[in-house]
C-alpha cells in the first residue's frame, strides 16, 4: 500500500515525514489498513471539533 503512494510535502515536515514512512514500511498490508483507519478518526474528530456548537 504505501509503496504505491505519491506525497508532496512541506520541506520543514520532511523529517517527520520521513520517520512516519519509514514506521509505516515496517508495517504488514492489514496494521497500514488498521492506520489508515485510524487516521481517518483522527482527522474525522478534527472536524467535528472545528464546527461551531449548536
């Protein structure tokens, strides 16, 4: 999966970047889906706490 992927970056997040490729290369096809799920919640949460209150 993150083999296949393209990114382009902000150059002062590279290393971070870098770090998260590298931990995310370890990973086995089904712990990438497990992230990527998990970093969908993250950013879904994000938008709900960026909305105004009702």
């Amino acid at each position: 999966m993150a083999k296949d992927m393209d990114t382009l970056i902000r150059t002062e997040d590279k290393p971070e970047v870098d770090n998260v490729t590298k931990l995310i290369k370890t990973m086995s096809e089904s712990e990438q889906g497990k992230m990527l799920i998990f970093l969908q919640g993250v950013k879904f949460a994000e938008a709900l706490k960026a909305r105004p209150a009702e």
